[in-house]
C-alpha cells in the first residue's frame, strides 16, 4: 500500500492577521443553547485574552462581569410531536435523584427541576412497520432481498413457515417497503391455496448501513393493492425503438479511508488506491464491464470515472478503453473527482467484456502521489435483446412506439412497467411469437410523453426467490411503560445471556427492559439495518417509557463494527456488526465511533440525557464473563485495595506531569502507586510491576501516554495484541476501573483487529477490569489531563459512586472547560453504566470513604460542628467543646 508520511507546516491565517481588530471580538459568547434532560442550558465561553494583530496588542482582562438574559421564544416551548411534555415528579425515582447530582455537578445554576418544557429530538425520516398491527394480521414475513428483479411468492413458500394462513385470500395478501403498500400481481381470486402465488417488484437497496431491502408480506383486513394492467397489444404504424440507453456501474467497496478531510457525508469506502513510486513507473488498475448487444450506429457513448486524492499534492491521470487512451487530465488536492469523459467513439467497445484501466503517474516535482478509485460508469446504446430470459430498458420520446424484445427461451413472458417502483404496472396483451427452434420475441406498444419510462421484462423462469423468508415475532416497543429506568439493548444472540443481568438490576430496583435489535429497526427503520433506528427508538422510551420522567440507563450488548454492509465479507470471521455504533466526523481522525450520540434524545446538542455504556461482546461466553464479573465485584467487600489508585505513564515528562498532578488529587487515605516507565531499567520490570500492582487490586488504574488500539506505549508496556497481557492478570474480584488517557484504546469497531485494549480488560473472565473508559479517536494530553482531573474530583472530593456517574460528569465537566466535543463523542464506556464502585469502608461505619468526613474513625453521624468538612471525630479543633463533649460526636 505504500508508506505514508506526515509533514506538518505551519501557516498563519494571513487574513485574519490583517485585520485591524481586537480577537475574539466579544469577550462573552452564547456558544450553543440545549438541554440536559429537562433542563435548558447553555453554553457560556468567556475569552479573557484578545489580540490586534496589526498594533502587536495584547489585552488580558483580569476581571469583568457577564449579564445573561434568559429569552424563551414561543417556539422553543413547542415540542415535536413524539415528544410529551414532562411535568416534574412530586417524589423523585432514583433516575431523577442522580440527574439532581449531576446538575449541582455541571451547571452553574440548577434549580430543582419541576414543570420544565423541553424539545426532543425528530425521528428521522425511517420509521417503522405498523400496518402489520393496525390491520391485525396473524402473521407478518420479512423477504429480505440484495439484487432488483421480479419476486415471486408462493403458497408453499410461506405455508413451509408454519404460519396461519386459513384467513388469508389472494386478494387480502399485502406488501409493504419502507412504510409503501406496494402493488401486487396476484395468480388468481378466492382462497390462498396450493399453487398460487403473488409477484411484485424489488428494488435494490443500499445505504451507509445495509445492502439489502426488506418487504414485509401480511394479511390485511381488507384487499391489497394489484398491479392495474395496461394494455400493450396494440402497435400497428407505431414508431419503432431500434436501442436504448443504458448505464454499466461499475463498484466495489474493499477499501476504507477514515481520515477524509471534511469527511462528513463522504463516502470513505473505495475500490483500490494508487500510488506511483517514480515518475517513468506509473500504477495502474485495470476492471471489467461487461456489455452484451451493444449498438454501435446510434450516437456516441461517454464515461464518468470516480476518484478520490489522497496526497494534498497534484495527481497525473489516464482512462482507457480497451487499450486506448480516452482521458488524460491533472487534478490536485485531497478531494472527490469525477471526471466525465465526453464523445466517445462506439467502436472502442466491444460486445463482451471491456478493460476499463485506469492509471496513475507521478509528474516531475511531484514528491507523492496517492488516490483512490471509486466507481467508473459507461453510457452506451443498448438492444432490446434479452440477457439470460431478462431485460431492463427504457423509452424516451413522445408519441406512440413499438417495443421488440427477443431472445427469450421460453414463451412464459411477463412485462412490466417500473417507471414508479411504488405503482409498477402490467403491461398485459404483448405479441409473443417464435418457438420450435427459434428463440422467442416480444413486441408490444405504449404512448410516450416525453419523460422516460422503465420496463422490465422476464421469462417466468428468470423470477426471482427472496435471500430469506422469516417469520417476524412481534415487538411492541412503540407502547408507553410506566416506569423503566434502564434500557439495555441487546443483539438477539446474547438476549438469553443478558437476562442476568436483567434480573439481578430489578432486583435491585432498577426496573429494566430489553430492546433486541432486529425488534428496534423492524419498529424504527422498516426492518433495515439502519443506526439511527436506535437514537429514534431511544428518543420514543426517553419520552415514553417512564411516566413522569425519564431513563436514566442505556446498555448496550453486541460488538460493532464501521464496515456495516460486511463489504469485506468478514463477519463470518466473527467481526459480526451486532449493535452498530455511529460515526461523527472529528477533527483529527475523520469518521470517529461514538455511542454518545444515541443518548443526545433532548435537544440538538451534544450533551448526553440518559448514561450510555457497552458491552463490545462477540459470544455469549463474553457476556456471561462480564455479567459473572459485575455481581462478584459487588458482592465482594472492600478493602485496602481499595484505597489504591495506579498512575501508569509513558516516557516523556508531559505525562508523568499529568500524572502527579492526578495523584495531588488524591485524600491522604489513598495511596497513588505510580508506574512510570522512565523509572524502570526496560520496559519488560515495568511491566511486571504494573501487573503486579494491579493483581493486588485498585480502585482505579490510569495509563497517560502514547498508545493505540491494543497496547499502551510504543515499547508495549501493555498489550492485548499478541502477545497478549491478559494472561497475566490474575485479580480476581479485586477489579480495577481503567482509565485510558491516550489514543485508540477504545476504538472497538475495528474490522482489522478482534478486541481494543478497552475490551480486552472488561471481558476478561474473572480478572481485568470492572469497566474501562477509553477513547475511540485521537486527542490531546492536555485534554485528556482536565477528563481525568474531573473525574478524580467527582469520586474523590464529591464522593460519587457511581460508574456510570462519574463517567458522565467527568465528561461534560472536561467539556466545559476546554473547546473540543471529542472529550464528550470519543471516550467510552465500557461496562455496565449501573455499576457503582467499590469504595471502601475503612472505619466500618456505613459510610465510604469518599463520602466520610472521617474515613479513618468510626462516626455514623457525620457531626461537624465547625463545618470545615473534618467530622469532630478526627478534628483537632472540632468548635463544639472537644471530642467527647455532648456537643461532639464521639466514635462508635
């Protein structure tokens, strides 16, 4: 694939240098306006430092006040129709007590949250299939199709289903795509039986996440829609058409380039890439377009070729056509370019298969040149002559023409016009002649006004089967329930192993429901796979699944995987997309995984409403690890391992100064154990200690350094690439929490490897960690220092014990600080967001450690008569008289 190197330069933004002014000009700004949950915020970023770059003037403002105006338009307080408007509980649920935590914890200004309005997000434009419903049907079947054609369904077909068809008739059968009744060539009239059967037509489907379409066939309580017939025996003096125009694609999705610049709404999925290593030794890639009965008298054909730059630099390149050259053009730059080759000659093709070759060369003074080809298309004249018993073709014009299709080797021929796919039509009466030893012809007539028209014709023996017929199981995730606080949304392969943890969380008040996968895009994107059918299902249960309020937890199960469509056919490798994640376009790395977007159900911000976690699971033994994983960590007793915290570092001083800075955080009662490689003779004694540290447990293990998807540090002071370290974990139920401050660790998506770092430590079976917070995309130190910062104080100073919690604000706390959304999209987490930690209890009086105002001495009360945050148990100065005075608590 060639080497790539990165050179940055630096350059100034000579316009704005120019400009005689102070930057930014406004001290204060609105950045965004949102909502977090119920609650309307906002966005303040102060900049006390401006600049004139022209006078060389710097101005610090040392102090200044902001005036905030709260203004609601009348239009903010409407909401979506999915949406209900939320009248705040008289008695808070648990979900709304957290929520109340975390606003203290991340906004300036929280009030409690009673009788607030807000606006929900908008289902996109998929929703889901509820005819089968309305209409009662005993039954409903996916036919999942891949490729156009006329789809035949019959009797025996879904009576091998074992479903009830004693009420079904050849006319009530229906079929819907994509929220359409689509119209139906029936067999007969009466009883549905042995030998009948139904027709429509399918279309091919492609989308970011799916390549295959999906109609569903069901009963309805009154007729369905049939084909209307369109009579086309009639020709006589009509206008002969001698071809037709026709387009070859010519496609294929093998290679994956994540980091396009301004990637958003790119395709980042290419055929194969180029690179000329030297000027007089160009790279080249030749493909295959097959073209049967072409015409070569009736015009010209012309081209489009599809490509895509790599190299910031200038690219040299040339089509040809079966040997000739047809284009020669240069381009420059890293974007899409599709070149359209005009006036080509017919006789450069042939009927049969044509090299199309496209080459690349690198030009004098040109260091490097790399792109991509995407997708090549042919336009040439076509023949109404039928290719294996089929035919696609169209009619343009106006007037009345004759249509004559030969070829066929049979007489059981059917023509239809797909000119609307939703309203195809049956073109009945058509002249069938021919047999015997010939071949046989079609011929028949329409009026044409202008507007092209599609036909499509086959033998019947050329009808098509769908991939497969299933039976769907009925879902109701459309209905309100009243009180779920905990979604977990489960592929079907692990439903039965996610049930555990189902049971064990209403057991402990949680109410929990279980949202498979399939059930979420049959009811939210027409039974296509589709990513956004999860943020629209959990937009419906954020406004509906919990009267009064809201849900506080989602849990997904099922690793994910950024080739959705399997283009590279790895998923029966076991890189199955179970429960697909979405792809935002970052600054640094391009198309970025984030499951923070599904939980954005409030508002058009960023900011999360409900707390998100994974299970990146590819078997059910990995569930069943973690689920085992989760209920021993929090039956087992704290201890002084708990009271641990590891710091790891890489290398450099920059993070071992983060890390120091981390463990000033700590109470005195928690012991940092600093692992930090410069400190070690080679990196194999780090190592050792490192895994020794974490084999005698602690609360919380945080790498800073350089890092990918599999291993932290260049020299590998951690890895779960072969060589894998896992084998070398033997903690038990003392799990630690791992905190990632690097890049990649969590970037599980990952057709090219099995597991990140970050999954390989929360499946581990009976070691590892209880969960991992880890990112999926690239950043900064600096960054990474404030998540951690806000986090050590969320545990530590305001005695959050909650994973899921802590992960959350930590998050949107690290977010008000610093500009980037990565902070909030990239880091992870990986385990059960309900989780809370195992802090310890060293004094045994109820109370953890990081809630107690005197960890170390028994003080169930929790008196502090001076309220400077020492209980009077251990406070020298208590200002109540002294220890043992009736005024002082006195230990247990």
């Amino acid at each position: 694939l060639g080497n790539k190197t990165v050179n940055e330069q630096y350059l100034p933004d000579f316009d704005q240098y120019a400009k005689d002014a102070f930057s930014p000009a406004e001290l204060a700004t609105i950045e965004f306006t949102g909502y977090m949950r119920d609650k309307r915020i906002a966005r303040l970023l102060c900049s006390p430092v401006q600049y004139n770059p022209v006078s060389e003037t710097l101005l610090i403002h040392t102090r200044y006040r902001v005036l905030i105006t709260f203004d609601f338009a009348a239009s903010e307080a409407i909401k979506t129709p999915l949406a209900n408007t939320y009248q705040g509980s008289a008695i808070p649920s648990t979900g709304d007590e957290i929520f109340e935590n975390i606003y203290k914890s991340c906004l300036l200004n929280t009030l409690p949250t009673i009788a607030e309005t807000t606006t929900s997000q908008e289902l996109s434009s998929m929703v889901g299939i509820e005819s089968v419903q309305t209409e009662g049907s005993p039954y409903a079947v996916k036919a999942t199709i891949e490729s156009e054609g006329i789809y035949k369904i019959t009797y025996e077909s879904l009576a091998a289903l074992g479903i009830n068809l004693s009420g079904t008739t050849i006319g009530n059968i229906k079929v819907e795509n994509r929220g359409n009744e689509i119209p139906l060539y029936r067999s007969g009239t009466g009883t549905f039986s042995a030998g009948e059967y139904i027709l429509f037509y399918g279309q091919a489907f492609k989308s970011l996440y799916a390549k295959k379409n999906v109609y569903w066939i069901y009963q309805g309580s009154s007729n369905g829609k049939t084909m209307v017939m369109k009579d086309g025996s009639y020709f006589s003096g009509y206008t002969a058409k001698t071809s037709f125009k026709n387009t070859y694609h010519g496609e294929q999705d093998l290679m994956y380039w994540q980091a396009i610049p301004n990637g958003e709404g790119a395709d980042h999925w290419f055929w194969n890439r180029l690179q000329p290593t030297s000027t007089p030794s160009p790279a080249s890639i030749t493909y295959t377009a097959p073209l049967q009965n072409i015409v070569t008298n009736a015009g010209n054909y012309s081209m489009k070729v599809n490509l895509r730059g790599e190299t910031a630099l200038g690219h040299h390149t040339k089509v040809y056509v079966n040997g000739t050259l047809v284009k020669d053009f240069t381009w420059s730059g890293q974007v899409e370019r599709t070149e359209n080759i005009l006036n080509l000659s017919p006789s450069l093709f042939i009927n049969g298969n044509n090299s199309i070759k496209i080459e690349e060369i690198l030009d004098s003074g040109v260091s490097t040149d790399r792109i991509y080809t995407n997708w090549f298309e042919i336009n040439y004249n076509d023949s109404f002559v039928a290719e294996s018993n089929e035919l696609k073709f169209n009619g343009e014009g106006t007037g009345n023409f004759s249509f004559s299709v030969s070829n066929f080797t049979g007489g059981s021929i059917m023509l239809f016009d797909i000119t609307n796919p939703l309203n195809t039509l049956l073109i009945s009466n058509p002249e069938i002649t021919g047999g015997g030893c010939a071949s046989y012809t079609m011929k028949f007539g329409d009026t044409l006004s202008g507007a092209a028209k599609n036909y499509y014709v086959a033998e019947e023996s050329r009808f098509k089967s769908p991939l497969s017929l299933v039976v769907d199981t009925p879902s109701s995730l459309k209905t309100a329930r009243p009180n779920i606080d905990y979604i977990i949304i489960t592929n079907e392969a692990f439903y039965n192993d996610i049930l555990p943890l189902k049971n064990y969380r209403n057991a402990q008040g949680r109410n929990v429901e279980i949202a498979k996968i399939q059930d979420i895009y049959d009811e939210f994107s027409y039974g296509i796979k589709d990513a956004r059918a999860i943020k629209d299902f959990l937009t419906y249960a954020y406004n509906y699944w919990k009267t009064g309020s809201h849900p506080t937890y989602v849990l997904l199960v099922g690793d994910a995987n950024i080739d959705y469509r399997d283009d590279l056919n790895l998923y029966s490798s076991g890189y199955t997309d179970y429960v697909p994640t979405y792809l935002y376009q970052s600054y640094l790395l391009g198309d970025t995984p984030t499951d923070n977007w599904f939980a954005c159900v409030s508002g058009t911000d960023p900011i999360p409403d409900m707390i998100i976690g994974r299970f990146c699971v590819k078997t059910s033994a990995d569930v069943n690890n973690i689920v085992a994983k989760i209920q021993a960590y929090e039956a087992s007793a704290s201890g002084a391992w708990s009271r641990r915290v590891i710091l790891a570092a890489d290398n450099e001083n920059a993070f071992e100064v983060t890390s120091n800075n981390l463990a000033a955080l700590l109470p005195a009662y928690v012991i940092a154990q600093k692992v930090y490689l410069s400190s070690y003779g080679n990196v194999t004694q780090a190592k050792n200690d490192l895994v020794s540290k974490i084999n005698a447990g602690s609360l919380i293990t945080n790498y800073t350094g350089h890092g990918s998807v599999d291993n932290w540090a260049g020299e590998y002071l951690f890895r779960t690439s072969p060589p894998s370290d896992i084998p070398l974990l033997t903690n038990g139920n003392v799990l630690t929490f791992v905190m990632a401050l690097n890049c990649l660790n969590g970037f599980f998506p990952n057709f090219l490897d099995q597991y990140s770092l970050a999954e390989e430590f929360a499946r581990a079976q009976n070691k590892g960690a209880i969960a991992c917070l880890a990112s999926t995309g690239l950043g900064y130190t600096s960054e990474h220092e404030v998540l951690a910062t806000k986090i050590f104080e969320r545990i530590f100073t305001n005695g959050d014990t909650g994973i899921g919690t802590v992960a959350y604000t930590g998050k949107i706390n690290a977010y008000n600080q610093i500009l980037s959304t990565d902070i909030i999209e990239t880091f992870t987490l990986f385990g059960d967001p309900a989780t809370p930690f195992k802090i310890a209890d060293i004094d045994n009086d109820g109370i953890v450690d990081t809630q107690d105002n005197c960890p170390d001495k028994c003080n169930v009360q929790q008196l502090d008569a001076d309220g400077d945050g020492f209980g009077d148990v251990c406070d020298p100065t208590p200002g109540c008289g002294g220890c043992g005075s009736p005024q002082c608590e006195t230990q247990c």
